[in-house]
C-alpha cells in the first residue's frame, strides 16, 4: 500500500463468486454508480446556496476561467466545422432541389438549428474540453489535492466541480448560437455563389419555419447538453482513486459517456418535445 | 465539550484491510501525538480519518466537539475548526502559485476571518517568510519547486490559516539538513503552542527525539506504546 494515499488495490480482490452473487453484485454496483452520479449533480448544484460570499467571489471567477478555455478558446474550431457543415448541407440539398432558396432554408432551419448545432456543438466540448476536465480532476486525485482542498476548509465540489459544470453549460449555449449563424451563414454564401438562388427566399424558407417554441428546445437542449458534459467529465475525474493509470481509464470513460448521454438526450428531448407540441413545421 | 481531537470507539478499513480497529484516543489541546509504523500500516489513512478528510468506516472522530466528517469543510471552518495538513508530498494544487496555494484558504474564507486582499497577501507572504522560502519562488508552480521547498510551502499554506489542529505526514521525508531543521523549528512551534493540538505520522528518530515526544506505533489497526507493541509482536 502507499502510505501517502487512501486507497488499497488488494482490498479490491474478491473471492470466486456463484452467478446470483455476481449478478447481484453487478446490480448493486450500478444502483450504487447512479446514486454517486446524482449525488455529484445534486451536491454541487446546491454547493452554491452555501453561506460564504468571499467562497462565491472566488468560484465565479474560476467559472469565467473555465468559459475561457471552454468557450472561448473552441471558436477556432466550432468556426471551422460550422463553415464545413453548412458547405456539405448545401451540397447535398443542392443535389435534390437545385435553386429552391425557401426549402434550402427549412432544410437548414430542421438540420442546424434543431440537431446539429446543439449536438456537434456538445461534441466538440466533450472531446475538447471534458477529457481535459477529467484528466485535470484525476490528477489532483492522485496528488492529494481535493483532499488538500478539503484540509483548507475549501469545498472541492464547490470550488472544483461547480465552475465547470457551469463553464460547460455557458460555453456549449454560447458556442450552439455561433455554431448556427457561422453555419447559416457559410449554407447561404455557398447557395447564392452555386444554385444562384436569391438571399430572400433563402431568408423566406428560414423565418418561415422556425416557430417561437424552437428557441425554448433550443436552449433546452443547450442547457441540458451542456450539464451532461460538465457533469460526467467531473465526475469520471473524481472517481479517480490512487492510480496515475486509472486517469486516463476515466478520462475515456467521461468522455465515451458524456457522447452518449448527449445522443440519448438530444433524441429523446426532441422526440418529447415534438410529440407534445406538434410538428414543426408548417405546411409549404 | 470536547476539546481537542478526540476518536471515539473509531474503526477504518479498506476492503477487507483493517488500517485502524475500534480505537478510543483523546489528545487535547497544546498536546502532540506522534504515531509511527511500518511502511504501508495506514499511518496516512490514519491521519486522514483524524483530520475528517476520510470518514471512519465505523466510531466517531470530533474536532473540539465538532463531528469531523459528515460535514462540508467550510462548515468546520465556520464552526472554528481550522486545520493545517501537511502531506507526504506536499500536496500542493498544481494549477497555482506558491503564493496563490497559501492564499486560497484565505481568500475563500476572507468573510470568516474577516480580512481583506491586502491583508491575505500580508498573511501568506508572512507565512512563506517564516518558513523561508525565497521571494523568487513565490510565483513559480509547485512542478518547477523542488521537495523541500513545495514542504515548506505546504506548511507556509496550513500555518497561514492560523491552525488549531495540524496534521504532519513524513513532515522531513526527502528534506536536506538545513530544511529539516528549519522544520523542526516550526515543528517545535506547534509543539509548544497550548492552542494547537498536533498529530505527525513519522519513522523518524531524529525528528522523534528532536520534539521529545513518546510516539505511538500503528500496527494490525491498534495504536500502543512503541515498546508495548514491540513486546506483543515478540510474544
């Protein structure tokens, strides 16, 4: 054992089990997982009701350091697959429907704004910005630092956890909106320049179909992409024990699970949504 | 009240690996307890459960009256609980300063101990001062520090916070000479400080005469008297 940290890798052997033990520990051990996924949410969520304003003073601004390398520091890359995703969508439809502004326009409305933009955009916060949060939380894992955190009276969901699940939902909204108009933008340049049709109808199609309740789903589904991916990458890090191998071990599994959890939810968010408020758009 | 710290019927383990068995110990304030062992015994772990860092598998652990785990780290804060750790490795926060590393306790507790920036810079540039470390290194992250000095900001860090319980792991492994002593100095400090209530986790004879203190030996999850537990382990 390393007398430096809390953690024993012996005490994780256990003896040859029947089929209902295993089963039944498997059972156990998820319940046990999910419960220590809701505790992490629901615990740093409420860390920030916590009495302290010097504590508030100081975790506000570790979270607009996290939107800085969260959001800011990702325009570079959302610019270049927003511009690559417009071009492509314009291709193809193009293919379909060759100089019909209007439907361009709704193509775009359905495809960028209701899917792509919220789910690539998640995508891109994910691999870029979740493995860093994981491997960053393993590491002070496997140095003692959240238990330093804690020796210093300092909160480590608080001050740790909290900033960036915050930093991740404000940066994947910001990034969503930037990623739509970088998007629209590059589909009407690349329409116009190739189909020749006119930046009105493009305009028609797309104010045409976007109805007022898109932008509840919208940053619905910003708000929620954006906690699954803060909240999973946080908490894969912090199930990091004593190991430097078990970092990278997390930081994928983060990753790998933030990428699903997002698919599931940004599904099933629009199935719900469109099942209860009718389709989207209206009839041509 | 109880005063000091105090480890009520406590027991911790990992797994199926006891690290401390259904132990009663009181070390009240202005007291030091030093507690030695073999390598990989949990005189870490036994720290950590001392401080609140990692709950008692079973038992109760109190800070000056105040159940040590359980409980925010803020909240002990705000009850008066102030601990200064200083671990094997330092554990310093990697992302920070030196500097910043002893001012952070500061900072987030600046309503608490009712100060304000100027005074938080005073507090941590006078901590690293006592503990000599170089202004020049003030700045620089605990990766471009070498052992001693990431140690002594470790210490700068818990004495800032003005402790009344420190908690030292292997305060003098790995230093040179003039670090060492430099350390036993304010290890003396601490010792002698009827407020303070101190628990080392050493093997270190020279630290263990230095301080005068009859250590107690961790093994198979009990706490004796050095000498005690010689006897059993020879019977």
């Amino acid at each position: 054992m390393r007398s430096t940290l809390p953690y024993d890798p012996r005490s994780d052997v256990l003896r040859e089990a029947g089929w209902v033990e295993r089963v039944g520990r498997r059972a156990i051990a998820s319940l046990s997982e999910t419960w220590a996924l809701c505790a992490t949410l629901k615990n740093a969520i409420s860390s920030d009701f916590a009495p302290g304003l010097a504590a508030r003073k100081l975790v506000h601004g570790v979270m607009l350091t996290q939107v800085m390398f969260t959001g800011v520091q990702a325009l570079s890359l959302v610019s270049v697959i927003g511009l690559l995703i417009g071009a492509s969508i314009i291709i193809q439809t193009n293919m379909m429907v060759p100089a019909d502004g209007e439907l361009i326009g709704r193509v775009l409305v359905a495809v960028v704004l209701r899917e792509l933009a919220p789910l690539i955009t998640a995508i891109v916060v994910a691999g870029r910005s979740g493995t860093a949060i994981a491997t960053e939380l393993g590491n002070m894992k496997v140095n003692s630092e959240v238990l330093a955190l804690s020796s210093l009276g300092v909160d480590p969901l608080r001050y740790v956890v909290l900033p960036r699940m915050v930093g991740c939902i404000v940066s994947v909204v910001a990034l969503m909106i930037y990623f739509s108009i970088v998007s629209l933008s590059a589909a009407f340049a690349l329409g116009i320049l190739s189909s020749g049709a006119s930046l009105s109808s493009f305009q028609q199609g797309v104010a045409g179909s976007v109805m007022p309740h898109d932008l509840v789903l919208f940053f619905a589904k910003g708000l929620g992409l954006g906690t699954i991916v803060g909240w999973l990458s946080c908490h894969f890090g912090l199930e990091v024990k004593s190991s430097p191998t078990e970092v990278p071990q997390q930081a994928s599994r983060a990753v790998v699970m933030s990428l699903l959890g997002c698919v599931v939810y940004n599904t099933a968010l629009t199935a719900g949504f469109y099942w209860l408020v009718g389709p989207p758009m209206p009839a041509p | 009240m109880k005063d000091g710290l105090w480890l009520e019927d406590t027991s911790f383990r990992y797994g199926n690996l006891w690290v401390l068995r259904e132990t009663e110990l009181h070390v009240p304030p202005g007291r030091t307890l030093i507690v030695t062992g073999d390598n990989g015994v949990g005189k870490s772990t036994l720290l950590y459960v001392c401080a609140g860092l990692l709950p008692a598998s079973a038992g109760h652990v109190w800070l000056d009256g105040h159940l040590a785990a359980g409980k925010k780290p803020s909240e002990l804060m705000r009850e008066g609980v102030r601990r200064g750790f200083l671990f094997g490795q330092g554990g310093l926060l990697s992302n920070l300063s030196a500097l910043s590393n002893v001012t952070l306790g500061l900072r987030y507790h600046a309503d608490v101990f009712g100060i304000d920036e100027k005074e938080i810079n005073a507090r941590a540039r006078a901590a690293l001062g006592q503990l000599r470390v170089a202004q020049t290194d003030f700045h620089a992250l605990p990766a471009h520090l070498s052992l001693g000095v990431r140690k002594r900001v470790a210490l700068a860090r818990a004495l800032a916070l003005d402790p009344n319980f420190v908690f030292l792991d292997d305060p003098d492994g790995g230093l040179d000479s003039a670090t060492r002593h430099l350390v036993y100095e304010r290890l003396e400090g601490f010792r002698d400080d009827s407020k303070i209530t101190v628990v080392i986790a050493t093997n270190s004879r020279q630290l263990i005469d230095r301080l005068g203190i009859h250590p107690l030996e961790l093994a198979h999850g009990h706490l004796l008297p050095e000498d005690e537990s010689r006897r059993s382990r020879r019977a």
